[in-house]
C-alpha cells in the first residue's frame, strides 16, 4: 500500500513579535506555549538565534529554519547552525535586489552544495528586495543553476510577492503564477501568505468570526498550489508549509486588520481542510 504524502505546517515566529503589544510581549516560552496550546501548528518557522528556540528545541517542537545569506562566505556557518540544531529545511532569501543572476548564481550554488554535505534541504525563497524578486528574475536564476549544474533548483514559493508586482486579480492567480510547477513540486517548504494583487497580506477574517472577502478568493489559489504538488508527488513524501502572516510591526499587518495571531490560527486550519480534502484524492 502506498503511503500518502504527508504535511507540516509551522507557526512563522514573527507573528508574535510585540505581541499582544509592545509593552506586554509574550516571554519566548510562552509563545511556545501558546503555539502548543492552539492545537494547530505542527511547529515554528524562524531563525537559529530566535529566542524562542531553545524552548521550542526543549518542548520537541519542530522548527523550520530561515536566513538571509547575502553571499558565498555567508553560507557556510549560517547553514552548519540548523544543522547542528537538527533543522532540515532552511528558507534562504539571497542578495539583493539590484544583484544581477551571473553574480546570484554563483551562491545559490554553494548554497546547495553546503546542504547536501550537511544533509539538509535549503530553499531559495522568491522574496522582494533579494534576487527573486520577480518572476522573470527567479526563473533566470533556477535555468542558470540548471545549466550550469544539470539539476533543479529547490526553491520556496511566496507566491504574495509576485502577485502584487504582477498587479493581479482573484480570476487570474492561478493563470499567471501556476508556472513552472516542475520547480514548485521539487520543493518541500512553501509559504503561504494570502494575497491579493494590491496588498502583500489580506486580512484571513473579519474580525467578528467570520472569513474575509478577500481571503476567500485566495482560497482557490492555495488549493491549486496544493493540488499541484499532490499531482507530482512520491509516496511518503512530506510538504512543510509555513502560515505566513505578518505581526503590528513592520508593515504586514496593517492597523486596522484583526488579530494577526489569531488569523494565523484560521490560515492553518483552512490550508489543512483543503490538504485533507486534496490528498484523499492522491493516487
């Protein structure tokens, strides 16, 4: 009998940074705690030096890693960290913006060339302000790498971010980012933040209980994304996916959305009700 493919989904600890507010910031344990408590979350996704992780490490909690790796000497130590923390996927975000992909190439290789020496699976994130910030960027990039190494590049999708560069609507999600699934099913980590194609993050509800407008038209999209992958998937294979929604702080979130730690709870739910549904229907 075959076995299913199976799903991670993983609390993005800066949801909870100066949550609930400033003043009043839950303690790193208890954030760990709290993550336990919601009965949602498989684990956290952040970075090796989070305060959170050594709590979450002496809970058994999962942790899916994160970094910026600005160039090739960067890799090295920043990828043998997760290693040595037991973390096997590492979203990286790579160089900059302005970073033309003959110079992005050389570190997307080592980083890859590091997490196979390591036993670990890094991701190069498609991310604004790194050398995957557009789509025709990106797809430089993964042919480069395959050029000149004659494999696949892992990559990351964060689909919010071309979305909103690409000026989309809720008719054409699917259409203009459901490209290159070749590379979507080659990876293991994912990050899905609802979108729409003004705004990088939507509200997941209301406020009062109920789903927003605009995150149900994002549904869909995540569904498509989901299925995708199931289509292309081995038995036993594992997809990690991070619910990715942005804290007060830092632009995300804006002032006027509901709670961000609570929309996280109902992102998480939601994307596990459409992978229910999805992989029942696996062969």
């Amino acid at each position: 009998m075959k076995t299913k493919p199976t799903i991670k989904i993983a609390a993005a600890m800066w949801t909870l940074t100066q949550y609930p507010d400033a003043k009043h910031e839950w303690s790193p344990e208890r954030k760990i705690r709290e993550v336990r408590k919601a009965g949602c979350f498989d684990g956290i996704a952040t970075h090796y030096f989070h305060p959170t992780v050594p709590f979450a490490r002496k809970a058994g909690v999962y942790i899916v890693g994160g970094h910026d790796i600005a160039g090739v000497k960067d890799a090295a130590q920043k990828l043998r960290a997760y290693k040595e923390m037991g973390i096997m996927h590492v979203n990286c975000q790579i160089c900059d913006h302005d970073t033309p992909t003959e110079k992005a190439l050389p570190v997307a290789i080592r980083i890859m060339e590091i997490g196979e020496r390591l036993g670990i699976k890094p991701a190069i994130e498609v991310h604004r302000d790194t050398c995957t910030e557009t789509p025709e960027k990106t797809f430089a990039l993964a042919d480069a790498y395959h050029r000149k190494t004659g494999k696949k590049l892992r990559m990351n999708f964060d689909h919010s971010h071309p979305a909103i560069i690409k000026h989309l609507n809720p008719g054409n999600y699917w259409e203009r980012l459901g490209v290159r699934l070749d590379l979507l099913r080659l990876g293991e980590l994912i990050h899905f933040r609802p979108f729409n194609g003004h705004h990088c993050q939507i509200p997941i509800t209301d406020g009062r209980g109920k789903l927003s407008p605009e995150f149900k038209d994002w549904l869909p999209f995540c569904d498509k994304v989901i299925q995708a992958w199931l289509t292309g998937s081995k038995p036993g294979r594992e997809l990690v996916v991070v619910s990715e929604v942005g804290a007060r702080v830092g632009g995300y979130c804006l002032s006027t959305f509901p709670d961000p730690w609570k929309d996280a709870q109902v992102l998480t739910k939601e994307i596990r009700k459409i992978w229910n549904r999805r992989v029942k229907q696996w062969r």
